[in-house]
C-alpha cells in the first residue's frame, strides 16, 4: 500500500533528502496531490541541483528502487512469517484442548487412586422412614402431581382437580388429597417435618451441655417416631433416591432407642441432597418420585433447606457429647458416635457383613466424583448412565446455588427493612 504510515518505515532507508522528497511526491496517496512525472522532471530538485550531473542522479533512482524492491520483498516476507505465525497458534490451540482434556483424564485417575486407597468402605447417606415406601407411580399417577400448579391471586381461591382440592386463604394451603395423591403428598410434608425439626435439635445440640445431646435429640424427634417398627433405606448418592433390593430396607425394631442414635449422621445426608437439589432432594430422600414438588406441597421447606445449607448445621452436630480422657475430637463427637452406632446396626443387619461377608449396601457401588474427589454410592452400573448423572448432579448444584443467593438476598432485604421499622 502507498499510505503514509505505511511509507515512513520505507523512507528510513533512503539517506538521500531530494531523493526521499521526488518518492513522498511520486507515492502520494491520493491522485490530486501527486505531481506528474514530467513536472518533476523539469521542476523538483533533485534533477535540477546544480552540482552533479544526469547520470549521478540516475544511479541514485537505481538504488531508490533497489530499496523499494528490498522493502517489497521484506514485506512479503514479514507476510509469511505471519502466516506460518497463524499456522503455529493453531497448532498451540490445538494441543492445548488435547493437553486439558488430557489433564482432566489424568486427574481422574489420580482422584480415583487417591479415592480407591481411603477407607470409605461403608456408605452413610440414609433415611429412616416409619413406613415402607409405596410403589411406583403409574404415567397416570405422575400426571396428576405435576397437574397440581397453583397460582395463587392474594384473595385467596379454590381449585379442583380429579383426586384433589386446594383452597388457598391467608392462612396459608389446606390441601384435601385422594388415595395415592395423599400419599405422595405426606412423603413430602414428613421431609418437610424432619429437616425443620433436625435443624432445631441441632441448634439445641450445640447449645447443649456435654453428655446431654443424645438426650436432647431423643426429646426432639420423639413424636416424629410412631410405632414399633421403622425403616432404613440406603440412599442412592447420584440420583438422591432411597434404594431397595433383597433384605433391604433394613428393619428396626427399637426404633426409639436407636433412631436418635442415627440421626446426626442421617443429617449429613439429608444436608448433601439439599445442597444438590433443594426441595426436590429432600423430597425425593422421603419417597416423592418426581423431579419437581408443587409448589403448594412444599410451602415452608425452604427456610428449612437452606438453614440446612449452612455450614454451621455441620457443625452442630459436631460437638463433643462426652468427656474420655485422652479421647481424640473425632471419637468424642456426636457424629463419631453415631457414625459407630450406624456400622454397628449395619455388621447385624446387612445381608452380606452379618454372614461376615463383604457388605451387601443394597446394591450400591462405590465411585469417585472426578469434579471433587469425594465418595459416592450408587446403584447405576453403566458408566454412561453415571456420567449423566454426574453433569446432572453438577447442573442442579449450580442451579441450587443460585436459589441459595436469591434467598440470602431476600433474607437481607426482610432484614433491613426490620431494621428501618
């Protein structure tokens, strides 16, 4: 190109002034500013000075050219060298997605030897549940919950559907249910009762004094216990349902006794599904078989769930229930209890350890998580299927979390405006 700024590297090589001052002229970029050949030859001084002759003149339009030329070619080489420049970023970009994905291969098997060499050989995600779960529901059944989506007005309304009615007033839903409805119904609210009532027990725990925890989660939960009987259900890890095959769930018989005993390792699971999935998970570790809850069904749950969200609900149960002399924290714990209590229930009860074999666990499988590392138990055999279920896990984390940000922001605009009043 003959722009000015495209010039001024080329000029540099011409030490002639008169020479540099005939090129400037000849390549101007716009036509009406050029002078024409024959004005320069009769008027510009670099064949009119009055020193020298033609022929001097004529040598040094020689090497002007031979400059040009040399800055041409340069140009054009500078113009290859970009391109094979282009040419090697491409190459770099290239193996730098084959490096990451090669990085991410690795670090799989890495997080998967350090996982394979710990010792989380017992799973401890559970639920305990007063009766057993009901059947599946039929494609006629699933369309019924997710035909309950209520919108409520502000004054209140009444609406029916086949097996159901909702009346909506300012004191809140009175919902009347039908057979199987009312039982997917109560799976809901009994998640809803326990997480609330795990979370008070918690705060009393911590506040407790040593040696009075157990005792005071036996008070807390004692008229959620009903009957002789209860049932503990595995609960699959991936897709946050509880599990069932042969000899399981597993029964117990003095569930008065030991079911407080389980409850702050129960808690830890609990907690884990609501990080994953809010309201849905903990519905679904109760025996709700949907992915999404009416909105009516859950009302009050979500002040719960993200109350369980908390670091803090970890560490209620965390403190120490009984003084042993030179007893490690983790053995002191309430968790370090309970976590001893639930392998105890389980070396008596599993199909597998109590023939002192390897633990049967309802069919569920250790894994790894390649996002963290972490444990995890599931029943899911082929690796596609995990795979999914992993990107599942990890989409409804993130989502969970955004909710979780929305309410701490709500929480924080209730807050302030207490505050103004």
């Amino acid at each position: 190109g003959t722009r000015p700024e495209v010039l001024k590297e080329l000029f540099k090589k011409i030490p002639d002034k008169a020479a540099r001052d005939l090129v400037w002229k000849l390549l101007q970029y716009e036509p009406a500013k050029r002078e024409s050949i024959a004005v320069l030859l009769k008027e510009h001084y670099f064949f009119n000075q009055p020193s020298g002759d033609l022929l001097d003149k004529l040598d040094k339009l020689t090497d002007i050219d031979a400059n040009l030329k040399e800055a041409a070619k340069n140009r054009k080489d500078d113009r290859a060298l970009l391109e094979r420049m282009d040419a090697n970023i491409e190459v770099i970009k290239k193996l730098g997605i084959e490096s990451k994905a090669e990085l991410r291969r690795t670090r799989h098997v890495l997080l998967k030897g350090i996982f394979e060499a710990t010792e989380v050989d017992t799973p401890t995600t559970f639920i305990v549940l007063n009766d057993k779960l009901p059947e599946p529901p039929n494609e006629e059944m699933k369309k019924k919950i997710l035909g309950i989506v209520t919108a409520e007005d502000g004054s209140g309304f009444s609406m029916k559907t086949k097996g159901a009615s909702l009346t909506v007033s300012a004191d809140g839903a009175n919902i009347d249910l039908e057979g199987d409805l009312k039982e997917h119904y109560e799976r809901v609210q009994d998640g809803i009762k326990w997480a609330k009532r795990i979370k008070e027990i918690g705060s009393r725990v911590a506040a407790g004094e040593v040696g009075k925890a157990f005792d005071i989660i036996k008070e807390g939960i004692d008229d959620l216990i009903v009957g002789e009987t209860m049932y503990l259900y595995l609960v699959d890890e991936l897709t946050g349902k509880p599990v069932e095959a042969d000899g399981w769930p597993l029964i117990i018989t003095t569930p008065a006794d030991l079911v407080p005993k389980l409850l702050p390792l129960m808690q830890i699971g609990i907690r884990a599904m609501c990080i994953y999935n809010g309201t849905a998970g903990l519905a679904a570790l109760f025996g709700f078989p949907l992915p999404r809850v009416p909105k009516d069904w859950s009302k009050g749950a979500q002040e719960s769930v993200e109350l369980l969200k908390q670091e803090s609900s970890v560490q209620e149960f965390g403190v120490v229930h009984e003084e042993v002399e030179g007893g490690t924290e983790e053995k002191k714990s309430v968790r370090g209890a309970s976590l001893r209590d639930f392998q105890d229930f389980l070396e008596e009860k599993d199909p597998g350890l109590k023939e002192g074999k390897r633990g049967d666990f309802a069919g569920l499988q250790r894994i790894g998580d390649p996002e963290d590392g972490a444990a995890l138990w599931t029943a899911l055999t082929d690796q596609a299927d995990i795979e999914n279920k992993l990107k599942e896990r990890t989409k409804q984390r993130e989502e969970e979390q955004l909710k979780h940000s929305e309410h701490i922001k709500q929480m924080a605009v209730v807050e302030e405006n207490i505050q103004l009043e």
